[in-house]
C-alpha cells in the first residue's frame, strides 16, 4: 500500500535552507543566509502542511454497457481529502478505446474536483479501459502520496444501433399476434373485401351503407396480424480485413455483428419473436423469444462472439425452425460447408435469405502476387457458391443497411401464396 512520502521539492528546500543558514552563520556571510531563506519558508511550509492519514483510494465506471461510439466517465473517490491539494490520474492506451484527455492524463486541484476520465469504447465487444495510475499531492507539493496502480475496468459494448427499417411483411407468419398480414381471415384491422351476412357473423361487422343499397346485410372482412419467428445465422468463423472501428474500415465480422443487431432491433420492435445462433467451434444457441429483455440477451451475446480460426463450418444448420418462419444468414459464405448446410436448410422448406457481409474490399498490393492471387481464386470460388444458391431460389442480398431486405421479403410474401404443386 502507498504513504505518503518527501517530493524531490521538499527535500531540495530543506538541504538548501539548510546549507545556506549553516554556511552564512559558519563563513559569516549574511548572503547565504538571505538566499537560503525562501528555501527555508517553503521547507517549513511543505513539513507543516504533512497529511497525518493514508488515503484509499477507488475508481468505478459510471455505466458497464454501451453501445459503439457511446460514452461514459470513469471517476475517482478518495475517502479522506484532508491535506490534499492536487491529483493526477494517467491511464495506458488501449484498443479501439477512445480518451478525453487523447494522451490520457489529467490532473486537477481537489478545490475543483477530483479528475475525471472520460472513454469511448470505438468497437463492439469486452474492452478493457487500460490500466490506470493515480497520485495526490499536499499543499506546497510537499508531499506525494503514489502513484499507485488502481483496478483494471472493462466494459460491455454491444454493437452499433445501426438505422434499420423495413416495411416488407414476414412470409408465412404463424404467430398469434403481430402486424405481418396473414393469409388467413380473422380478427385485424387490414380490409380484405365485403360479402353477404352469414350466421356466426358479428354484429359490429355488418357495414350499413352497402347493407342499405342492396337490401341484404353485408360484413366487412379483415386479415388476422400475426407475428413472425425470425432466425438470424451468424457466421463466426472468420474475421476477414482489418477492423478500424465505427470510425475506420470494418472488417467482415464488424458487418456480420452489427447487420445482426440491427435486424434483432428492427423485428423485436415489430412485436417478432427472435431467435439467434452464433457459428463458432462452441456454438451458441438462443431460442425464439420477443421483448426488450430478450433484446438484451441476444445484443449481449453478440457482443461475446470471437472469431476462431480453428472452428469450421457446420454440415447441417439444426434451428428447428417451423413453418412460417425466415431464416437470415449473415456470412461472407467463403466456405463450402456452410453453403452446404444453407441450402439443406432451403430443401427443408424453410424461407432462407443470406445476407452476404463480404463488402466491398479494395485488393492492396501487387496483382501477381501469390497472396492476391490466392484471394481473386477465393472470391471466383466464392461468386460460383453465391450462383448455385440463387439457383435453388435462396436470394443474396448484400447488406446495405435501411430497406436492405424490403424487395427479398415480398418477393418470398408473393412466393408463399403461390399455389404448389405436388408430383404423386
């Protein structure tokens, strides 16, 4: 534990007086004395001014989770103040974590406030806010107290609210209440037609002016709002390109994480029930559920995903998904295994569509070398996969952000209301 201890000030004022007070009375010289005395004043003040207890001192976050680009302090308290004029905090630089201060030092007299230290995690996932160093000083800087080594603080950060909205409808939603348009007749509010008044009919239904023209009751008819089950796939095996933060370029699992934020918000917003499976070697799997809590769970979950370059893609996709449920894929789809188990999932008879989190990358370096060529033979590779599945009729759809899925989900709506038909 820190005590307090003689500054480098301190201990120059008092060998100074001391030597000039001593030399001008031993040599005679009254100059000595009269230069030596400041030294003696601020030698008295400094030693007159000692702080007669050891302080303990804390840090804490004021918030321990954020989303990207979002902001907290972290402050300091100290339980007993007295005799203490100045403290200074210095914390370590730490990735895509942003200070203020930049340089991450800040100091201030304790008549002003303790310092404060202000961060703003710039990436999604558990940052650790740098190790931090904290040091008082006494009235006259006689005496210092540190610097003593305080706790490391983390923080949760979950990934960006990206703006998404969408006003397509779920295909096929089997729910029991929500705003998809079903394809069934029930109770709703959005008009389907009028037809004659039948026996089991409700009074309310009955519309007057059409009744009265035609000399017959006739009811107004509505489709049932129904909520939808939403799966959302998230590719983890890969992080590919450099990750820069919300202020930089993103890297694929930057995209991959934050599409799938955005969709969870969008569609628990809407009244969905939402599901989320993380493909990793340890595969994390949350069921189907709806809420702000729920929301909550899954943001977090994503927040936890760490790419792992030893897990591989699965043969088959297990969801257990029903009917009247969609399933997005979220993938740069580069390995063949994962294209495999998507379009298993497509033949099953579940609505699929792969939202492809590639980007758009810019090849850096020479065009013959052997890495750049290795990566064009990836991305021939990769565009064949993407051709097969839209042959099985599963859309791709790079992610664009707002309004990204509106045209794939109606062209799946119209699709479902098809009518099929089934060799024997």
């Amino acid at each position: 534990m820190s005590s307090w201890r003689p500054t480098a000030g301190l201990v120059r004022a008092c060998l100074l007086a001391l030597g000039g007070t001593a030399g001008g009375l031993l040599l005679g010289q009254g100059v000595l004395v009269v230069l030596g005395a400041p030294f003696v004043l601020l030698a008295a003040m400094g030693l007159l001014h000692r702080p007669r207890h050891d302080p303990v001192v804390r840090t804490a976050v004021d918030h321990g989770r954020l989303h990207e680009g979002q902001g907290t302090a972290v402050r300091m308290d100290v339980d007993d103040l007295t005799g203490v004029e100045h403290a200074v905090r210095v914390a370590a630089r730490s990735a895509h974590v942003a200070t203020r201060p930049r340089h991450g030092t800040v100091g201030t007299l304790v008549a002003d406030g303790l310092p404060v230290l202000e961060v703003s995690p710039r990436r999604w996932g558990r940052r650790a806010l740098g190790a931090e160093r904290v040091a008082l000083t006494s009235a006259w800087a006689g005496w210092r107290w540190g610097p003593a080594d305080m706790s490391e603080h983390s923080v949760v950060v979950l990934p960006q609210a990206t703006p998404y909205d969408s006003r397509a409808e779920v295909p096929q939603p089997d729910g029991l209440v929500g705003r998809h348009r079903s394809r069934q007749i029930g109770s709703g509010t959005d008009f389907e037609g009028i037809r004659r008044f039948t026996t089991g009919d409700r009074l309310k239904r009955i519309t007057w002016p059409v009744s009265l023209r035609t000399g017959e009751l006739h009811v107004v008819t509505t489709r049932a709002e129904q909520d939808a089950g939403v799966w959302l796939v998230v590719d983890a095996l890969r992080d590919i390109g450099v990750s820069g933060g919300i202020d930089g370029a993103a890297s694929t699992l930057d995209l991959t994480v934050r599409a799938a934020s955005a969709l969870a918000e969008h569609h628990v917003r809407t009244g969905d029930r939402v599901g989320l499976l993380v493909l990793t070697s340890d595969p994390v799997r949350i069921g189907l559920g709806s809420g702000p809590r729920h929301l909550q769970r899954v943001q977090g979950t994503l927040a936890r995903v760490r790419a792992d370059a030893r897990s591989e893609a699965p043969e088959r996709l297990d969801l257990g998904a029903g009917a009247g449920s969609v399933v997005h894929v979220l993938s740069p789809m580069l390995f063949t295994p994962l294209v495999t188990a998507t379009a298993g999932l497509l033949r099953s008879g579940t609505a699929v569509v792969v939202i492809d989190t590639l980007g758009e990358r810019e090849q850096e370096g020479d065009p013959l070398a052997l890495a750049s060529l290795a990566e064009r033979m990836q991305r021939i590779e990769r565009d064949d996969r993407l051709r097969q599945l839209a042959l099985l009729g599963c859309p791709v759809v790079p992610w664009r952000g707002p309004g990204t899925l509106d045209t794939v989900l109606r062209q799946l709506a119209r699709r479902s209301r098809v009518p099929k038909v089934r060799a024997r």
